[in-house]
C-alpha cells in the first residue's frame, strides 16, 4: 500500500538526485551545443535517451521475476554504496575539505576539452565526436536517475511516483537552462546531494534489513529515523572538522 | 572501445568513490548477514548492528579522508 512515510522520501530522493544529475548532463551538452552546433548534441542526446529507455524496459521486466525480499537485499546494498558515497564527498565539500562543484568551471573545462578536441580531429569525425560527447554525457547522468528511481521506487511499488518526480526534475532544469541558455550555476547542489546522500542512506539501511528479515520498529517511520541519525551525523562531523580547520588557520 | 571502459569504469564509479568506504559496507553488510543466518543475533539485533556500524563507518572514513 502506498503510504506518505514511504511515497514522500521516495519522491523527494529521486527529484533531488535528477536535479543534481540533470545539471551536469545540462552542463555537458550545452558545452557541445556551443562548440559543435545543436544538431549534434541534440542527436547524441537524444541516442542516449533511447539507450536509456530501451535499459530501463529491460531491467524492468527483469525485476518482477525477482524473489522481494532478494530484490530489496540487492537495491538496499546498492543504495548503501551510492548513497552513502553521495553523503561522505557532501560531508567533505560541507567541511571545506573538498571544493564545491563549480557549474560555470565545469563548463568552461567542458567547452575547452572539446574545442581543443575539434581542432585535432579531421572535420569529418568532429560531429561524431561532439555526438559521442553528449551521449556519453546524457548516458551516464541518465544512468545515475534511472538507478536512484529504480532503487527507491521497485521495493515498495513505488515505481511511478518516483519517477514523475525525476520526470519533475528534469522538466525544471531543462525549462530554466532553455530559458537562460548558461550553466545553472545557482543550484545548491551540494546542499541538495547532502540531503539526497541521507535519504538513499536511508533507503538502503531500511531495505537491507527488511531484505536479512528484519522487522523494524515503527515500520515506514523507521526511515524517518535513519534520515534523522545520518543528517545528525553527517552535519556533525562537518561542523567538527570545519571548526577544527578554522583553528589550525593562521 | 575506448568510450566503452570509460563509461563502465565511470560506472563502476557511482558506487565506490572511498575504496575504505565501499569495502566496509560490504564487509559489514556480510557479517550482519552471516550472524542473523547462524542465528547467532535476533534479526531485530542484526538490524541495530546494522545501523551502529553503518553510522560508524561513515564517521570514520569521513574524519580519515579529512586528515589525509
């Protein structure tokens, strides 16, 4: 049954994540766009879109045939490891420790990369090249959504919700970047990775217990606990080390 | 090719950043798994074990990159 305790995180996790992620794809096949012409970073992403459909068709017949409480082991495992990587570099960029992604830089980085690229390539192979670029860009942000979606929404039959709020995501990104046509330099993205890093932690947690036979207390409401244990956590070491930091300073 | 082992080394990416990190994961995944199936811990205690650890981990690689 679907219930809030379960649909909001789910949702919530997987607009926050495609956020993240479809600013960077964004980054990526507008670099292409301006260096190489729209026409080739419109069909390299649009090729990558299919690749990305035709995966996810795949798995998700896939997925029915797999035993739950098995399916909720897997995904919870997984969710560990992406969630809780996601959780420890926010940590560290929330410290000071590691830099913020910087939008504008990595654009910058992007357009250079390829203009430099262009100039080495005969002219034939140039808008193969800037096809390759934004597939592989699209592709691998896509990869990202597909998993967060997937992971979050398969145990609970939450499927659906999970990704119209990707689909939400994208939407946004898209619809402002085709407004401003600039990197979208603004979003908190460190913020919103921190708080995604939680609530896949939190996922993951959940749905590897439930996968070993657990029965947590509370049920759903469990999931509210773990969010609240790894954002105490995680907003406690960073203030210890930042603070610490500052002190060494000169 | 050369397209291909970026992209599946890239995947490979999403789910270990901190090697420390991912293998503790699996390591600590594996002993609660192997405890509640030997019946050594109730489910339910493999469970807080599960969460103890976990949080430990995380507070432990974090502080140990911070230092490095």
């Amino acid at each position: 049954m679907l219930t809030w305790s379960t649909a909001v995180p789910a949702v919530g996790a997987a607009f926050g994540a495609s956020v993240v992620e479809v600013v960077e794809a964004f980054t990526i096949v507008l670099a292409v766009g301006t260096v190489y012409g729209w026409r080739p970073a419109i069909i390299g992403s649009s090729a990558a879109l299919v690749t990305l459909a035709a995966m996810i068709v795949a798995l998700g017949g896939l997925l029915g045939a797999v035993p739950i409480h098995l399916l909720q082991f897997v995904i919870g495992v997984l969710l560990l490891l992406f969630g809780m990587r996601w959780l420890h570099k926010a940590i560290l960029r929330a410290a000071g420790v590691v830099p913020l992604r910087d939008e504008q830089s990595a654009y910058a980085d992007k357009t250079d990369q390829l203009s430099e690229l262009s100039r080495q390539a005969r002219p034939a192979r140039v808008a193969w090249i800037a096809g390759l670029a934004a597939y592989k860009g699209v592709l691998l942000e896509g990869i990202e959504v597909a998993f967060i979606v997937i992971a979050v929404g398969a145990g609970r039959g939450l499927l659906w919700p999970a990704a119209l709020g990707a689909f939400a995501a994208c939407l946004l990104v898209l619809g402002i970047g085709a407004l401003i046509h600039r990197p979208l330099a603004r979003v908190p993205e460190n913020t919103l990775k921190f708080a995604v890093g939680v609530m896949l932690s939190s996922f993951g947690m959940f749905w590897t217990g439930e996968g070993l036979g657990v029965e947590w207390p509370g049920n759903d409401a469990a999931l509210l606990v773990f969010a609240l244990l790894f954002a105490a956590v995680g907003l406690g070491i960073a203030g210890g080390i930042r603070g610490r930091r500052e002190q060494v300073r000169p | 090719m050369r397209s291909l082992v970026a992209i599946l080394r890239e995947l490979l990416g999403l789910f270990v950043g901190d090697a420390g990190l991912a293998v503790g994961i699996l390591a600590i995944v594996a002993a609660v798994a192997l405890l509640i199936r030997t019946a050594t811990l109730v489910p339910l205690h493999g469970g807080y074990l599960l969460v103890v650890a976990l949080v430990a981990l995380l507070a432990t690689t974090v502080v140990r990159a911070a230092r490095r």
